[in-house]
C-alpha cells in the first residue's frame, strides 16, 4: 500500500527528529503494510526557497539511505505545499511534485476560501503537468460551500484524506461515503512521530477492506500506483 502523505525525514519539519526516528517511522509503517511512502515535509514559500528546500531533503534523504534496506518502504521525495495567493505563477512547482509524478500536494487555509482563491487553485489544476491533490481535506471540508467542492473535483483536482477520518467513530461513515463516491483519492498516514501523531493507515485501510472488500482496497491501490507514473 502506499501512504500519500507522511513527516518521516528527519529534522525537516515538525515531524521526525533524527535518523533512529524516522526508521523507526518507517519500519511501523511496513509493518502496516506501506511499501511505498510520500514523504512530504512541510514548504512554506515565506521561509524558504524550493532550492534551499530541496539541497535540506536531499541531506536528509542522505542520511536515511545507508540505513534502508528491503524491509523498509520506498520513499518518494515530496512535499507539503502551504497554499499563498500567487502559487499558480510559480514556475518551479515541478520539483516540490511527489517523486517523479506531477501531484502536487498543497495544504490550504482552515478557512471559508474566497473566490480568488478557489480561482488560482483552477488555474493550478490547468498547469501542464501539474496535479494538484488537496491535504488532508477533512480539516476544511466543512468550510466551503458544496458547490466549490463539485468544481474542484470536476476540474480533476484530486483529495487526499487522514486515515484518522476512516477511524474516528464522528466521521467515518463520512469517510467511507465519500471514498465510494470518487471524492477521496488517496490516503495518508500524515505521520509526525510514534507517540502523539504516529501512523494509523494499516488500520484505515484496514476498516476499507471490512466494509468495502480486499478488492475495493486492491483498486484503490492500484489507481495509486498508475499515478506514480503520471
Ligand atoms: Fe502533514
């Protein structure tokens, strides 16, 4: 399986905070049953360039690489992209995409968007090559009128989701209604650590394959790694 969106390099962001951390991250992760991780630290635009950014993974990558091995999952260098108004002109987008594909994860504002912001998310989703996939939508679904959601959805932007919205008993009936629905594409573990944010996605998938089927589950995953090559 493959988890979308994770904070396993160390000393990136909020999430890991050495090596020893992020193999274990890892190492639970495979035992969940991920063979494939996105590993998405955090981008915010006013702190960094995506150049400084990207020479900080790499070291990080770096110091993971002696240290894998068969039994650890591979890891698909990303990001999580904090939305600003101005995004879409950005020229250099493609290489804060997840691994070699075009998805482009960006986190948005836990707020009720405006038009010009849902406009520039159009206008992102109309960049060649660029797939822009939503983090973590559960935390402001609620906030958007419906009908943005259809419009997001029908331009081919795509939603990934926390398997703690599989888990929690508030919302997963939502969680499942959605996923047989087409308005959840992929999932994430959003990982930071093994204690207050550790990573959940076996039992979400998990929970999938009870109510939906191993084959639901198979699909899903398949759809995930037909994307790996878009
Ligand atoms: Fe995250």
């Amino acid at each position: 399986m493959i988890d979308w969106h994770s904070h396993i390099l160390p000393a990136m962001d909020d999430g890991s905070r050495d090596p020893d951390e992020s193999i274990a991250m890892l190492r639970e992760l495979a035992r969940q049953g991920v063979d494939t991780v996105a590993a998405t630290p955090h981008f915010y635009a006013n702190d960094e360039s995506p150049t400084q950014f990207l020479a900080r993974r790499t070291r990080a990558l770096e110091q993971l690489y002696w240290r894998t091995d068969a039994t650890i999952p591979r890891i698909l260098p990303g990001a999580e992209v904090r939305y600003y108004a101005g995004i879409a002109s950005r020229d250099d987008l493609r290489s804060l995409c997840i691994g070699e594909t075009g998805l482009l994860l960006v986190e948005m504002p836990e707020i009720r968007w405006t038009t010009s912001t849902v406009q520039e998310l159009l206008e992102l989703s109309d960049i060649h090559g660029i797939f822009p996939v939503l983090a973590h939508i559960e935390r402001y679904l609620h906030l958007q009128h419906a009908d943005v959601w259809a419009q997001l959805l029908d331009s081919g932007i795509r939603m990934q989701v926390n398997a703690s919205y599989f888990l929690e008993w508030r919302t997963r009936r939502k969680a499942m209604s959605m996923l047989t629905e087409g308005s959840i594409h992929f999932l994430g573990s959003d990982c930071h650590n093994l204690t207050t944010r550790p990573p959940r996605i076996g039992e979400a998938y998990a929970r999938i394959a009870r109510k939906l089927g191993t084959e639901y589950v198979a699909q899903m995953d398949a759809y995930g790694r037909a994307m790996l090559t878009e």
